[in-house]
C-alpha cells in the first residue's frame, strides 16, 4: 500500500504532474492500485477464492467498475473547482464535515487492525514470534510517522508488494493453463461479496486520486484511473484463482502451502516478506490518510493544530493506530479480523457513493463538467448496488430473511439520492 513521502503527500500541489513524461505519470497513477493491495486483498479475496473461486470474478468486475466511476467523480470535484476534495465535502455543511471525518475515521481504524495483523502473519511464515510483537510495529510505526520519515522504507515496501502481486499473475496463468479447477467450492456468501467490495473501493482512496489528479486534464487523469484499476483488479482476481485451488483457508499457512506446491517450496518466503511488506505499509497509510483527510474536512479554521506536527494532526493518526493496536492484541482469530474489516468499510460505500455523486451535480463546482445523463445512471446503479448488498447482508445477520425488506430498503435509498441529486443540480 501507498505511503506517501510526506505527511502532506496527498495535497494536490505534491502530486502535480508538470511537464512529466507520460509513463512517469502513468507510474504515478499506479499509486491508486498500490493502495488496495494490501493485507485485506489478499486475505479477503483467497477466501473468496476456496468459496466460489471464478465464481466471484462479476463482484470483482463491477467493484473495479465502481471504483472507476467514483473515483473519477471525486477526482474530477478537485480537478475542476481547484480545491481540496475535503474542502468541497466540507464546505458549508459543518455537520457534513465532521461526518465526513468519523466516517473516514472509522474505517481507517477498522483497517488498522487488519493491517497490523496481516503484517504479524507475514512474519509468522518466516519465525515463530508472539501477538505481542505488533507493540513492536506500532512503535516503530509512530517514530517514522512522528518524525515524517517514510519515503525510503515506502520505496522498498512497495517494491516488494509489487513482487508479490505479479507472483500471484504468474501462478494464476499457470492454474488456468493447466487442468486444475478454479471454483472452490462453488459458494457465494454475502459477506464475502461485501469484503471484496469493500477491499477493492477504499475509502480513503477518495483523497488520494482526487490528489493525484491535480495539474492534468480530464481525459489524462480518467485514463490513469483506468489503468490503476484494471492492474488491481487483475491482481485481486489472480489472488482469488490461487485462493481457489486451495483446500481450506483458516490461516496464511493454508495459502502458503498452496505457494509452495507451485514455486519449489519458496512460496511461503515470498509470502510471507509480501505480507509483512503490505501490512506494514498500510499501518503507516491508515492513519495518516485518517490525519489528513481530518485537515481537509475539519482543520482549515485550526491550521496550526492540523500541521504535520500539530496536535489535532497526530491526535487523529495516533488514535487510529492506537484503536487498531488494541484490537490486534486481542485473542481473535487473525482471518477473522481482517475480513470484518474490509467488510465495515464495504458497509460505508453507500454513504460514500451517495455523496460523491451528489456533489458530482453541482453546477456552483463543476459548472459544464457535472455529471452526463449516462455517469449519472452508471452511478445510481453503483450506488443502489452497493445498497442492495449491504442492505442483504446486514438483514441476514439481523436474521430477517425477507427479501422485499432489502428491496424496500434499497429503493428508500435511491429515493433520498435521487432527491438531492436533483436539488444539487439545481444549484448555479
């Protein structure tokens, strides 16, 4: 996962692209891939993987759909109006703002947890070491983060996720070239549904492609989306083809051995420094997107607290890594609590989605550049997707298996978009 060199990294000047060459910010772009492939992919999508293997590949399409089409709206909020993508959410609406940043809060210190976990399996694949040792992250984590020093280790974290992922393309081409079967055990749980949703859409991705879009046009920075999607995606789908060759998967030792069988014994080695690479630097990335996107929405009246080294800032980073440091040292199964985490964030989509494409129809924001009739309908239907899947799951837990109920739900939703949608449009 990304972690920026900075904590002002994601600011829209930091990621201007200037006079760069084509690939150079094609290879920024790739960030955005980067940030999902963390410890929650590929937990997430191996266990999708022994459920319902290339059963899952349409909920991995359309989240990689989706994801394209908000992210573009949000990126395309910052891009026209020139502001922080924060500043637009939060501008007027005080309680907006502050709802903005629990949400975004939350879901920070849902990841953490699962990524201080995933970075604690990797290094148990390659030495027994206790739970306890995620102090020993969490420390070093808040050192680098208290000093800003995270650009170096950044580079070669990344560097090694990146070995990792194509490691898994390769062994997927080799699954789908020979005779084994990909289907698991042709399952589809809901649950999981939501996971890879929620793993595949981050949340706080929103921040950084609408940083990342700064200083292109909007055909430049919607190829960059494409291209950064289809990369995450293909990846996602490899883990999930690998996952589905996979006798069970209670721990990353199941995932290991299934490595191993087709990389000469090493696959728990490479497996092992991908997870402790993605884990660690997704425990750097949670917090601090948590900090900044809280100066964005919330510090811009307090810009002394919300500095790199102002209280608020390191309050807001240092209380996702605290809640996340808790959690991880608690006895709970490891799997476990990654996937709820990705799930927790797939349940904040909805709210996510619905703001993003209201604000994509401001016409005092984007003027001529609001959403077409199609991005509208493709988005509706994204978000009443989203709606419908989380609406299904949560009745399911709550045992009320009427389907009319998620329906009746899911359209009272469309409705209260719809609404605001229209209102917002309206607005010159």
């Amino acid at each position: 996962m990304f972690i920026p060199e900075q904590p002002l990294a994601l600011s829209p000047n930091n990621f201007s692209m200037g006079n760069s060459s084509s690939w150079g910010r094609a290879l920024v772009w790739s960030l955005i891939a980067a940030a999902f492939i963390g410890p929650g992919t590929v937990t997430t999508a191996t266990r999708a993987g022994t459920e319902g293997g290339f059963l899952y590949i349409p909920t991995v399409a359309l989240a990689a759909i989706a994801g394209l089409l908000l992210m573009e709206m949000a990126a395309r909020l910052t891009l026209v109006s020139g502001r922080p993508l924060g500043a637009v959410l939060g501008q007027g609406n005080r309680w907006l703002a502050w709802l903005c940043f629990l949400a975004v809060l939350l879901g920070c210190a849902a990841y953490q947890a699962g990524n201080l976990l995933g970075a604690l399996g990797g290094v148990q694949l390659l030495a027994e070491v206790p739970r306890w040792c995620v102090l020993l992250f969490g420390l070093l984590i808040a050192t680098l983060m208290w000093g800003g020093k995270t650009a170096t280790i950044a580079r070669w974290l990344a560097a090694i996720v990146s070995v990792m992922g194509l490691i898994f393309m390769v062994v997927a081409v080799g699954l789908i070239a020979g005779e084994d079967s990909l289907a698991g055990q042709r399952q589809i749980n809901p649950a999981t549904v939501v996971a890879l949703v929620g793993t595949t859409i981050v949340p706080y991705n929103f921040f950084l492609a609408a940083g990342l879009s700064h200083g292109q046009g909007l055909g430049e920075m919607r190829r960059g989306l494409f291209a950064s999607f289809l990369v995450g995606a293909v990846i996602t789908l490899s883990i999930i083809l690998v996952g589905g060759v996979t006798d069970a998967f209670s721990g990353f030792e199941d995932l290991a051995r299934t490595l191993d069988a087709r990389m000469s014994g090493q696959g728990a080695v490479v497996l092992g420094f991908g997870l402790f690479a993605a884990g660690f630097s997704s425990a750097v990335t949670a917090p601090l997107a948590a900090a900044m996107a809280g100066r964005e929405l919330i510090g811009r009246e307090q810009s002394s607290d919300w500095e790199n080294r102002g209280r608020y800032f390191r309050l807001s980073w240092g209380g996702v890594l605290l809640i996340g440091l808790l959690v991880a040292l608690l006895d709970l199964d490891i799997i476990g609590v990654i996937v709820a985490a990705q799930i927790a964030n797939g349940l904040l989509l909805p709210f996510v989605a619905g703001l993003v494409l209201v604000f994509a129809n401001d016409r005092a924001l984007l003027i001529d550049k609001v959403n077409s009739g199609w991005q509208n309908l493709a988005g509706l239907g994204v978000a009443v997707f989203l709606a419908y899947k989380n609406a299904d799951f949560l009745l399911q837990k709550a045992g009320i298996e009427t389907e009319w109920t998620a329906y009746a739900l899911t359209i009272l939703y469309l409705l209260i978009i719809s609404g605001l949608l229209w209102a917002r449009r309206q607005n010159r």
